[in-house]
C-alpha cells in the first residue's frame, strides 16, 4: 500500500501561535480548512476528542459533506458513548460518506480528564473496557443475527443493527505507547497511532507492535501511523529561524495561561507523554531534524515533536520513517491552514515523487 498522509481537522482559526478566546465554530473556515486537504491530497484527516471540545461525529459529517475523497478518523474515547450506539454513528457517518470512516481509539491518558465526563477507571481497566468496545464493535458490524454480549465492561441481550459500513467493516486505530496499548493495539487494530519519536525509538515500539500482533496469533500487522508537527521554509536557516520565533510564541502563551497547558502543569500520566519528556531531555535536535523543545514547551500534551527544514529535508526526515515501517505520516504545523497547503503545495508531492521514482522501473544505461 502507499505511503499515506494524515491531518488534523480544526474547527476555527484559533493556533497555539495565535489562539482567540473561547473561539465558536466556524463553519466557513471549517469547509475551506476540509477542501483544502482534500484538494492536496491528504488522504486522511483526525478530528480529536476532548472533554471541553466540540463533538466529532457532527464536525466528521461537516467535513464529509464538503469533501470527495479524504477518509474522516473520528477520535472516540470509549467512557464516552455505549458501544452499540458507536457502532451505529460510525456506520452512519461511513455511509454518509461513501466509506471513509476510520475509527481512532483513546482509552484515555489522564485520571483528571477521564474524571470530566465521570470515568473512574484507572488505565489498566480503561484499556481492558478498550479491548472489549472493539471487540464489540467488530461484532455488530458483522452480525446478520442479534447476538448476546457478556463482558466485564457490558452487557447486553440481542442487539442488531441495521446500519452495516459500506466495506463490510470500519478500519480501527489504536493510539499509545504503554504495555497496554501495545498489546491491545497489537493484537486487534488496524492502524497503531504513534507520535514522532527518533528512528531508534520509532523501531522499537514498532517492534513492539509486530511482536504483539504476532503474539496474539495474528498473520497481518497493524499499519503503522507517525505524527510529526513539520515547521517548513523556503531553506533549511529559514526554517529554523521560523522554529525558534514558533517556540518563543509557544512559550510566550504559556506563560500568559493561554497554551494547551497551565504554566505549571503536572507531569503527565500517559507513558506516550512521559516517553517525549524524556527524550527532550537527551538533546534538542534528533537524527536528520527532529526538535524537541516544541514537546518541552508544552508539557508533552499531544503531538508536540517538530521537523525542521526546508521541504527537501522535511521529505527526507518523513522518507526515514517510512523506511523504519512507517505506513502513514502525520503531519499538521502551528499555523493550521498555512501550515496544511504549504505541506500540500511542497511536502507531499516531492515525499510520492521520490517513492514513486523508487517504484519505476530502472532505465537502462546507453
Ligand atoms: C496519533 C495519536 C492521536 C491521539 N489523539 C488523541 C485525542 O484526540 N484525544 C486524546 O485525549 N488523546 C489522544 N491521544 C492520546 C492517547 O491515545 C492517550 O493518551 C492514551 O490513551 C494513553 O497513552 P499511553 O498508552 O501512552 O499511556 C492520541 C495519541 C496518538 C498516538
């Protein structure tokens, strides 16, 4: 299969550069930000959960109606919606669409946050509740009968849905780098999500996920995902002059109590988190052009690690992982829409040129 490319959907103009306060949706910059990416050929985009946000399924229908092509990742934290109601959503949302729904576990990396919407699970159990919803889902996708459920986490007697995805199921992805989610992730998704890590670091949690998928009997392996936050400029110095004035605003907001993060957050408890941090501590800058203190500046809280270059290196640095086992690169900036029509206008198409030339038949040498 291609190498293929993911986004993040934003729901306005709001950047951690420039963030408003308390911005609405936007529905206007919500269908240009949606065409965009699919005029440049994303292949995908994420719309992400959070307790305070706004809620993926009717943004995931927004985009699909404004677009032809890219395939809608729709974040879903398990805590939050019954699994046979999910299972219908996301059929709903699949035929709505004409099949390009993609579903992207998060069993949950912060007790406070799980606590919002009344979870009390600690992460061992979130994961455990994990496997079963997917198992579940699976299950009512697939079913021509009513069937019985008896888990730890649910129970239920003789449900069916009518509603069945267009391709007879919905790929699932499973986001982490804990045990857990390797061993879940491993033995039942699709997709595993990872954020960017070095190349000696990125090789062993993918090791860690072929060993588990193996493990668990499993003669395929889920598609490896990498998210990367490119900060790109015409030259390699320009970038990294771009760089540092993106740090200085990340820092400059955080301070100011408008970041991602409080100016004093804890450390963080999800493993995927912990693991960024450290890193960060070893060295700003990785391999070809990975930088850290983008991750040190905001407390590691989602993709936080940079690629700085010019495109040439940015596609150089994202060809390096697709060597590694990579299967799909994320890529989203600091200045969202910029940010996503620069990669489309300049990453993405020297990345599928320089697969593509490694494809073609060798000419023969006069
Ligand atoms: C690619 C990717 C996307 C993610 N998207 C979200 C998201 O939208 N919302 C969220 O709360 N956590 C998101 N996460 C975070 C993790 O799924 C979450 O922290 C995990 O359940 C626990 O992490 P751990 O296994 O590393 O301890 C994402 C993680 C990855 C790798």
């Amino acid at each position: 299969m291609p190498t293929e490319f993911i986004s993040v959907t934003f729901p306005n103009a709001s950047t951690e550069l420039n963030p408003l306060e308390n911005p609405a949706l936007d529905p206007q910059f919500l269908e240009r930000y949606a065409r965009s990416l699919d005029d440049y050929g994303f292949n995908y985009t994420l719309i992400p959960y959070d307790s305070a946000s706004f809620d993926p399924f009717t943004i995931g229908a927004t985009v699909a109606a404004h677009t032809k092509n890219i395939k809608i990742i729709i974040a879903l934290r398990p805590n939050t919606i019954y699994p046979t109601v999910a299972a219908k959503s996301l059929a709903t949302l699949d035929q709505l669409s004409g099949g390009r729904v993609v579903v992207h576990f998060i069993a949950g990396g912060s007790d406070e946050e799980q606590a919002k919407e009344g979870d009390f699970l600690d992460k061992r159990q979130r994961y455990e509740r994990q496997e079963e919803y997917i198992r579940i889902l699976r299950r009512v996708w697939q079913s021509s009968e009513p069937f019985d459920f008896d888990g730890r986490y649910y129970q239920f007697k003789q449900f069916h849905s009518r509603v069945r995805p267009v391709n007879g199921t919905i790929p699932v992805s499973v986001g982490g780098s804990s045990d857990d989610a390797y061993r879940i992730g491993g033995a039942l998704a699709d997709i595993f999500g990872l954020w960017g890590e070095p190349l000696a670091e990125t090789k062993q949690q993918i090791d860690r996920i072929h060993a588990e998928a193996a493990r668990a009997g499993r003669k395929d392996r889920p598609r490896i995902w990498v998210t990367f936050r490119p900060i790109v400029a015409e030259t390699d110095e320009l970038a990294w002059a771009k760089a540092h004035h993106t740090l200085d605003l990340l820092k400059e907001n955080r301070a100011k109590g408008l970041g991602k993060v409080p100016p004093a957050a804890p450390s963080p408890q999800n493993i995927g988190s912990q693991r960024l941090l450290e890193i960060a501590s070893r060295g700003d800058v990785h391999d070809r052009a990975l930088w850290y203190p983008t991750v040190t500046a905001t407390n590691a809280r989602g993709a936080s690690t940079a690629l700085v270059g010019s495109p040439r290196t940015i596609a150089d640095s994202i060809i390096d992982y697709v060597d590694l086992g990579a299967d799909l690169i994320s890529i989203r900036g600091y200045d969202n829409l910029n940010d996503a029509v620069d990669y489309g206008r300049y990453i993405l198409p020297l990345v599928r040129a320089d697969l593509a030339a490694r494809e073609a038949p060798q000419q023969a040498v006069a």
